[in-house]
C-alpha cells in the first residue's frame, strides 16, 4: 500500500480524504514547485543511493526551511531505512521520504493530536498572541466562523488595544462571523478588556471565548509581562484556562517564525500553532522545524484567503502537499 492510500485510509469516508488532499495540494503550490522541483531535480541526476545523494538531500531540506537539526534526524533516519530495505534505487526514495517526513513531524505522539481541546462541559477560553502583521486578527475570525457553523455560542474579546485598527478589524471579523465582540476604547488595559470578555461569556453562557492579544508594545519585555497578566487574570476567572495558547505565526518568514515561537512560548504556554500564509511560501518545511525543534504541534494552516482556507493541521496531508505530483505520478505508473 503506497503513502497516499495509507493517508486516504486514515478517513472514514473517501470524498473527505479527497477534498482534504485538494485543500493541501492546491493551497501548497509555491512549496512544492521549489521543494518536489529540486526532489525530482536530485532522483534523475541520482540513480544509486549513496554518499553524494544524502549530502545534496539534506541541502534541499535546508533551503525548504526544514530546520538544521530537524534535516539532520531526517537524514540519518533515511539512511537506517535504506539500510534496513536494502534500497540501491533512487526511484524508491519518494514513498521512504514521505513517511519519514510524517513521523519526523508526529514522533511519539498520537497521530489525532492537533484538534482544539474544547471543554466537554464549561466554557473553553483561547488565548490568541503573535506579532503584528502575522495574520492574527484575520486567522480569530476564520476560526471564529468555524466554530459558530458547528453551532458553537462564540464570544471575542478584543484584547489588542495597542495597535491602531484592531477594535475595528475584530468588530468587522465579529459581524461576518455574527458572534459578539466585547471591547473597550483604544488604549485600555487589555486584561481589563479580558476581564470583561470572561464575564461577558460567562453571562451569555457562551461554549467559547476568543481573546485577542496586542502583538508589540514599546519592547519584547512589556509584551511578555502583558500576556503574563492576561494571562493570569484568565487562570483567576476560569480555574484550568486558557484551555489553548495558539500563536500565530506568518509562514512566508521562514526561520524568523521559528524564533517568535521560541520567544512566545517562554512567556506562556503554548499549545499550538496557526501558521498562516502557507499558500505563498516557498518555505511550508517550517512547520516541522516548529514541531522537532520546540515540540509545539501546528494545529492550524493558513491555505488561502476564503473563510474555509484556515484548515485543520494534517500532517500526512501537508506532505502530500509536498510531493503530490510525484505522489501520484508513482501511483498512476503502479496502476
């Protein structure tokens, strides 16, 4: 059974699996033109596995932002598996390094682990933070559309008083979502702003409360002490939240998202990633950098600009982003 019917498998029903592979195949265009183009690139030159061949490989995960030490447990994991099957082809590669990829990206965890922990019972309260111009205000709304078409009760609380055109920008995102935004004027203290959003939720007995976050204040320090008081706050009002720290990442910075994660996740907890803008990267491997190196799941993609563009993270489905053409082009050869 090749890679791609194992992750068709992984579904109950094939036309989900269908349109989940459609979702990731259209929406990593720009990554897989560079990543399978120099994938493809590497298999032709090559035709035996050997010294040479791993070496260029591990160049081109590099320059796909995979992450160095991530590129590095990859490589050595490929030459275990091409020892252990024998592999002198270079053909054969495309299968052995695509499920590497996907259990580089889970290691020892289960394989569902990226869906949000919403309380069975009580209120679910996330914590939304990034930096300014990642995409967060927009990526609150899309996920705040979701959860009201699952028949959610959504309540936002517009936390990001700093930046100029944030109220507004979550109040436009509240009406095309038609959930409530609790607010107060710019330049208020946003725990207060939290503060009331919990209250808010809590007499509206609302399923989930949204807080958006300020994404920059006058230095690194005033911002982590800012989301630390929120932060606190939260814990005061609703004993065990925020049931999720999602940061926002911008997927388009490469590397330098990687280094905001690490920056964020020293000042709270957290508990996953949206990484958006994966549509217009050339650098998508950054999402498993962000797994190996900090061992922060990606719950969220970003694949274009509609509503229904923010997607669920699929790991077996990102890699057949990667590789689909060669994926299939194996599969249609198979046949």
């Amino acid at each position: 059974m090749g890679f791609l019917d194992k992750f068709k498998k992984r579904f109950k029903q094939e036309e989900q699996a269908e349109e989940v592979t459609e979702k990731y195949k259209e929406g990593m265009k720009k990554t897989r033109g560079v990543f399978s183009g120099k994938i493809n690139d590497l298999l032709a030159r090559y035709r035996k596995v050997d010294e040479d061949f791993f070496e260029e490989l591990e160049e081109v995960l590099i320059s796909a932002d995979v992450g160095v030490t991530t590129v590095m447990d990859l490589i050595d994991e490929l030459e275990m598996e091409v020892k252990r099957q024998n592999i002198k082809d270079t053909s054969e590669m495309k299968e052995v390094i695509s499920e590497k990829l996907v259990e580089i990206y889970y290691g020892e965890d289960d394989e569902e682990m990226e869906g949000l922990h919403l309380q069975e019972n009580g209120m679910t309260v996330i914590l939304v933070v990034g930096v300014n111009g990642v995409g967060k205000t927009t990526s609150i709304g899309k996920l705040a559309h979701q959860l009201k078409a699952q028949g959610k009760k959504i309540v936002l609380a517009a936390g990001d008083t700093f930046r100029a055109g944030a109220i507004e920008q979550l109040e436009e995102w509240g009406k095309r979502a038609d959930v409530e935004v609790i607010k107060q004027s710019a330049g208020s203290d946003p725990a207060a702003v939290i503060y009331d959003g919990i209250r808010a939720a809590k007499s509206r007995e609302a399923d989930v409360l949204i807080c958006d976050t300020a994404g920059r204040l006058q230095n690194k320090v005033n911002l982590m002490n800012e989301l630390e008081k929120i932060k606190r706050v939260i814990e005061r009002e609703v004993p065990g939240a925020p049931h999720e720290v999602l940061l926002v990442l911008d997927a388009t910075t490469g590397q330098n998202a990687l280094t905001q994660a690490k920056t964020f996740s020293q000042a709270t907890n957290v508990t996953g990633i949206v990484l958006t803008k994966l549509d217009g990267t050339a650098k998508g491997g950054i999402v498993l950098a962000i797994r190996k190196e900090l061992n922060i799941p990606v719950k969220y993609v970003g694949l274009g600009e509609q509503v229904g563009d923010l997607q669920e993270f699929e790991a077996s489905a990102f890699v057949y982003g990667l590789f689909a053409d060669m994926l299939e082009e194996e599969q249609s050869e198979e046949v």
